[in-house]
C-alpha cells in the first residue's frame, strides 16, 4: 500500500498511476473520462495529490494529448449537432440562439487557449473545420 500523507489510502504508486492513465487514453479515453474511471474503478480518489501532476499533464509528457483542449472539442461538437439541427429546422429560432451561444463559448475558449499556448495562433472556430473535425 502506497504511504503518502494525500493518498495513504490508495493501493497504486504514481508510476502504476501513470501507467493506468496511458492504457485508459490508449483505449480512447479523453482525460476526463481518465480521471472518473480512475475514482470509480480503481479506488484513486484524486491523481494530483498523489503524482503531483494532473491527468492532462500527464498525457501531454506521454505526447497523448490532443491538440485542442477537451473543453473546446466538446463544444465544438455540441455545435455540430446543432448545425445539423437548424439545417433541417429552419424556423427553431431557440435552436438559432443556442447555436450562437455555443459559438460564442467556443471563441472565447480558443481566445484564452491562443493567449495560453495552447492552440496555434491563427486558430479560428468555423462551421466547415468543426464539421471535418467531428469526423
């Protein structure tokens, strides 16, 4: 058992951490995901108190990572529903204001990700890219 003050009660040291983590993002998994299965299958209550790192950290070290954060892709994706949506429904104004809504999220997310490093700098949200992306 590992013995450290956060996680005296965790059975796995952070290098078995690690490694679970790879093998999870190797079955597909986003971080988020990583991070649930870890709590409720694996008994790991919080990754960073015990690998000093977060799940995302990890990944990006590992050369796992994506290359647009999981929030921004999972807008991204919610937008593309809503595309479809408002093509086949030409009149659901509420579906319209939605749509703006989630663009605007999304621009605003990349704004900060530009500003952070984490996305190149001449990123820009369109409806045709998201499309191809979601594919």
């Amino acid at each position: 058992m590992s013995e450290n003050k956060a996680g005296q009660y965790v059975d796995y040291s952070p290098k078995e951490i690690e490694e679970l983590i790879v093998q999870l993002s190797n079955q597909g998994m986003t971080a988020s995901q990583i991070g649930t299965t870890l709590r409720d299958q694996y008994g790991v209550p919080n990754v960073k108190t015990i690998t000093q790192k977060r799940v995302t950290q990890i990944l990006t070290e590992k050369g796992l990572a994506g290359d647009i954060p999981e929030d921004v892709l999972n807008l991204i994706r919610v937008s593309v529903g809503l595309h479809k949506h408002m093509l086949a429904n030409k009149k659901d104004m509420t579906a319209k204001r939605g749509y703006q809504l989630t663009v605007s999220k999304i621009r605003r997310r990349a704004h900060y990700y530009i500003q952070t490093g984490k996305l190149p700098a001449g990123w820009r949200y369109t409806p045709e890219t998201a499309a191809l992306l979601m594919k």
